[in-house]
C-alpha cells in the first residue's frame, strides 16, 4: 500500500474545464513534488515544495497551478489543457528538503486525458 | 551536470533465468543512486539505493545491484526472475546539491513464460 494518496486515479477533461488533482501523505514529509510522466518515458519534474513552499518550478505553463495548503497535501489545479497535457501525473514526498540522498515515495498517479 | 544511461530499452528474459538492467551514469561530483520500479498502471516505487558505504546493495525481493565507481555504473541483477517481475525499471541519480532526481530512459523488463 502506498503511503502517498492521490485522487482522482482517472480524469477526462475538455479543454475549457477546470479541474484538480489531490496529493495526500502523511509520513511527516516536508519536500513534495508534481512529476508528469508520458507513455513508456521516465517522470518529468514539475514542482517542488519544501515546506509549504514553491521552491522549483520547472518552466511549467500557467494553465498548470500549484497550491500546497498544508504540509500533508498538494494540489494541482488545471485549466484550459491541451491535449497533450494527457499523462500520468505523478505526486512524491521526500524526507530530504535541503538536497542529498533524493529518496522519493510516489503515489499511483492520476491518469489525465484531455480532450 | 549529471545524466545518466539505460542503453537497453527492452529486456525480453525467461523465467527463473538471471538478469542484468545496465545503468551507467556520468558526473563531476559524487551522486546518489537509485533504481526505481513501475509495475503496469501504478507509480513508481523505489527498489534500490545507493548513498554511501557498501558498494553491494540489495533489495527484500532478490534484486541486488553494484556500485562501481571507476566503471560509472549501477547495473542491476536477479539471479532468477519471477512473472511478477514484469515492469519498466528506471535508474536515477541526484547529487548533493539540488533536489532533482536524474532519471535514465528506463527499461522494460519482460519475463517469458
């Protein structure tokens, strides 16, 4: 079982709709990342947070939004997708907030289609 | 700058014989190293690390692989695999200095019945 919860597993959106995906974990983590990964690729890096905050943002664009409430969940708020946007997207916390050993614990992923 | 190299895309191996997934990395500092699993429809889930120390590590599920430093790699082996080894693995490496995780293209492992 994973320790890192996201939801929805599945998502199909148009192009006008806003829509979020849901990270929760609960291993005390302070660092906390979106990857988005597409068919037979390895994870793209979006965003990371280390305490609550943004602290990388991968020259993401805007229509993808972060938010972190609190220290035990991440959103990711969506509006006005591409289709290419379809894929896995990936949330992960790490005990590491500072750099060194980067230890990820994934979630199953929310599987985004856009059409 | 790190990066890092699965040369092999596919695996195709029968079951209960040995396997090797090679890794190999490039880097100007000391790194970290990792191999990661992905079984069909799931997220990835970390199978084996390497931080310091014993350069032989090993995984509960009879993976194990070899840091070697003067050949820049991390292979991966199992003596013999089993059905539910079926998955892509990925071989990732961070240095001390940032959070991100290097990610090779990864390989997919297929067991033959």
């Amino acid at each position: 079982d994973t320790e890192v919860t996201q939801t929805p597993k599945h998502l199909v959106m148009g192009m006008t709709n806003k829509k979020s995906l849901k990270c929760e974990q609960h291993m005390g983590h302070r660092a906390m990342y979106w990857y988005k990964q597409k068919a037979k690729k390895p994870p793209e890096l979006m965003f990371v947070y280390s305490y609550e905050k943004l602290s990388i943002n991968e020259s993401v664009p805007s229509r993808f939004s972060p938010e972190c409430p609190n220290s035990s969940l991440l959103n990711l708020h969506l509006h006005a997708l591409q289709p290419e946007d379809s894929a896995l997207y990936l949330c992960a916390s790490s005990p590491s907030t500072s750099g060194g050993p980067g230890e990820l614990f994934f979630g199953e992923g929310s599987r985004l289609t856009v059409l | 700058a790190q990066s890092v190299t699965q040369l092999d895309s596919q695996v195709p191996v029968f079951e209960e014989a040995p396997v090797e997934l090679r890794c190999n990395y490039s880097s100007s500092v000391s790194v970290y190293l990792f191999w990661y699993v992905q079984y069909p429809n799931q997220g990835l889930q970390l199978l084996l690390k390497y931080l310091s120390g014993s350069t032989l590590v090993k995984s509960i599920n009879g993976f194990e692989a070899e840091f070697n430093k003067s050949q820049t790699s991390f292979h991966l082996r199992k003596p013999s695999v089993h059905i539910s080894d079926t998955a892509e693995y990925f071989c990732a490496v961070s240095a001390d200095s940032n959070y991100q995780l290097i990610w090779g293209a990864g390989t997919k492992l297929i067991i033959k019945p």
